[in-house]
C-alpha cells in the first residue's frame, strides 16, 4: 500500500512537471509524441499502465539510491579530508560495512525482479483473443492480414514529404484514407502517417502475428506497451487491447536497411460497430482494387 501509494504521488507530480495525463482516456485519441517530452506516451492500454507504473517505482529507487551515494560521497570527502585528517586512518576494510553493502543490494534486486517479472509474464503469455492480425515486415513497409476476416489483406507505406507540403495531394491521400477507414480521416505527422492503417475495434484483445519477409524488424507502439521483433523465418506473437479510439502510432524499432527511419506504424482504433462496418467494406469495396488480397 505505502508502495502503491508513493506511486500514485510521483505519477501526480510528473503529471504537472511532465505534462501527461494520468486521467481517463478520452474518446478519439491521438498517439503521438509530444513536443520536447520527455515522459512515456499516454498509455492507451492495461500493458502501458503497467509498464508505466513499474517506471515510476524504478525512478524512486533509483532516486533514493542516486541521492544516498552522493550524499555519502560528499560526507566523505569534508568528513575526511586531508586539513581534517592530517594522519590518515591505517584501516583497509570493515566487515559490517561490506555486508551491508552487499546484502542491501541484493534486496533490492530482488524487490525489482519481484515486481519485474509478473510485468514481464502479463505481457508474454497471449490470453484468448478475439482475433488474429498477421503483420510481416518488409523493406520498408508492413503488410497487415486479417485471418479471421476472409484473409484481409493490404500493405501501409510512409506518407512522404512532398505529399504533407502540398494541400492537394494531401487532401487526396486524407480522401483515400477516409475512404478506405469509412470514417473521417486526418494525416497527423510526418514520419508517423501510412497511406492506410491497422484497424482494429476498441476494447478487444488482438492478438499480433509478427514475421518478416526479408531482414529484422520489430512492431512497437509505444501507446500500447508493445514492442517485438519480427524475424524471418520465425513467428513471433504480442497482444494488446487499446481502451480509448483514435490513432496510434509506432515505428519499427530495430535497424532494418537504410530506409529504417521511413517505416512507420499507424493503428486506428474504432468503435465495434465501425470495426464491423469496416470489414464488411473492405471486403466488398478493396479487393477488386488490389489493395486487398484473399486467402494470403
């Protein structure tokens, strides 16, 4: 409890020197970095919270030790001085010092690897989900497949530059992609728009699927609390169930060829009855168009 208690206190305090919220989502976020942050993403699932709870407690231990070592160093430097100490002291070691500092230690390591490790199983073992996304990364894209759903299949792809500075081109792509979603749709941030997005419906548990078609890449959203390689010839899995609609977005996370920098990850989280009118769209509508393929 005083744990519980102590986090909930600094989490309120960063609040208001870090500028994020630790309040309920609101409805139609926008997962994107801040400006000059410098704290995690607001967490849009179970898994960020977790993950950013297990943060602040790291930043208290980390703190209370950061501020005992230089207080002692300090202490030790004016208590024992040279002027203060003309005759320096013959002795080399002490025996209740060492094993203080060798058992304390250990405490909190273990303190760390008790609160770490229930973290680290929550997020390994993949519950029952509702369905399956299968998400291969490419030099330098990803292709999103949906088993579950007649085998969805289509390939997002980096908005590039000439497209965000010049208002028609933009305003075609934002046309394409309302399209494509059924829904109003806005490009936010260069680096971080795909020409179409992962869609998935709101508090339900996805399960994700990740390989890759050529070199290493890893699938991180940092709004989710996921990251994971996505390595050929091997598949890997991750789960997550976002609680709050809106746009998310993520980067591939491991150095993957000289466009690694251009392959972003752009996730819409929708409503279920949208979730639904999606698939029954994309279904009729994008097959023919070949951005969407079947039975992959």
């Amino acid at each position: 409890m005083i744990v519980k208690s102590l986090t909930a206190g600094l989490a309120a305090i960063s609040a208001t020197i870090f500028g994020f919220s630790v309040g309920a989502l609101a409805e139609g976020r926008l997962g994107v970095p801040k400006d000059k942050g410098i704290w995690l993403q607001e967490a849009a699932s179970e898994q960020a919270r977790l993950i950013e709870s297990f943060n602040i407690e790291l930043m208290w231990i980390i703190t209370v030790i950061t501020v005992f070592v230089f207080l002692l160093m300090f202490y030790v430097m004016f208590r024992f001085r040279e002027k203060a100490n003309p005759v320096p002291s013959k002795n080399s070691h002490n025996t209740a010092i060492e094993i203080i500092w060798t058992v304390v230690p250990i405490f909190i390591l273990l303190f760390i690897g008790l609160t770490s490790l229930p973290l680290l199983y929550y997020q390994d073992v993949v519950p029952k989900t509702d369905f399956a996304v299968r998400v291969t990364g490419n030099q330098w894209n990803w292709t999103y497949s949906y088993p579950d759903h007649d085998g969805i299949e289509f390939t997002a792809s980096l908005i590039d530059k000439a497209t965000f500075d010049d208002p028609d081109a933009k305003a075609q792509v934002e046309a394409d992609l309302t399209a494509f979603l059924g829904a109003p749709a806005k490009l936010n941030a260069y680096l971080l728009d795909t020409d179409y997005r992962m869609v998935v419906p709101v508090d339900t548990k996805i399960r994700v699927q990740l390989a890759a078609s050529d070199v290493i890449h890893a699938w991180a959203v940092p709004a989710f609390g996921v990251k994971l390689d996505a390595v050929p010839g091997r598949l890997n899995e991750l789960w997550f169930e976002a609680d709050a609609t809106g746009t998310y977005y993520g980067q591939c996370s491991e150095l993957c060829g000289k466009d690694h920098a251009y392959m972003p990850i752009a996730v819409e989280v929708v409503s279920k009855e949208d979730f639904a009118k999606w698939v029954d769209q994309a279904k009729a509508e994008y097959a023919d168009a070949g951005i969407i393929a079947f039975g992959r």
